[in-house]
C-alpha cells in the first residue's frame, strides 16, 4: 500500500505562493506517476499537475504559475504555486498512478489533502 502525506497549505493572499509537498512510501515517486488535484469546497475533484519520468504537464489554468518537481533521495513531490487567485482555494491533494493521466479516476493512491484558502 502507497502512502501519501500532504503538507505545506494555509492561508495566503491573492498573488501570494505556497510550496506544497508530498510526502511518499518506499521508492514511490520513482516508481509511479505523480498528481496534484484540487477540490474546491462542493465541487469535484480537479486535476492540476501530472509528472511522470519523462514529462509533466499541466491544467490550462495553471500553466505558467504552477510548476510540479520531485525528489528522488527524499520520496517527495512538490508544487509550486505563484500568483495564487481566490478560486484556487481548494484541498489539494496529491496521487500516484500506474500511467500517464489527468482523470482522478484513475490514480491509485491518495493522500489525506492539504487546505489551501486564497483570500479576497
């Protein structure tokens, strides 16, 4: 069983940055693609940021102000959020899959989420 543990949320202000992380069991970032989602409060879940071993992309929202990185030695992913906007206050949580993809249904593994509010 992958175990993934969230950190690095809280409160900021719009076109602040937060760098949050992703904590993973054993060799998981090496072995598996790894995503960020987000769920705003009574919406779905929505993808953010995939990176597998030889590629990342991004949701259109977030292009050019969300950046996804890993560390091997530390079995951490991260993201880095900069000019963060108020309809990005979501929990956003990170997960691991077998392939390539930016549907939530198809990771296997979640972690617990971490809250992110952007104020007015």
């Amino acid at each position: 069983q992958v175990q993934l543990v969230e950190s690095g949320g809280g409160l900021v202000q719009p076109g602040g940055s937060l760098r949050l992380s992703c904590a993973a069991s054993g060799r998981t970032v090496s072995t598996y693609t790894m995503g960020w989602f987000r769920q705003p409060p009574g919406k779905d879940r929505e993808f953010v940021a995939v990176l597998s071993r030889t590629t990342t992309f991004y949701a259109d929202s977030v292009k050019g102000r969300f950046t996804i990185s890993r560390d091997v030695a530390k079995n951490t992913v991260y993201l880095q959020m900069n000019n963060l906007k108020p309809e990005e206050t979501a929990a956003y949580y990170c997960a691991a899959s077998r392939g390539f993809n930016t549907d939530s249904k198809l990771y296997d593994y979640w972690g617990q989420g971490t809250q992110v509010t952007v104020s007015s």
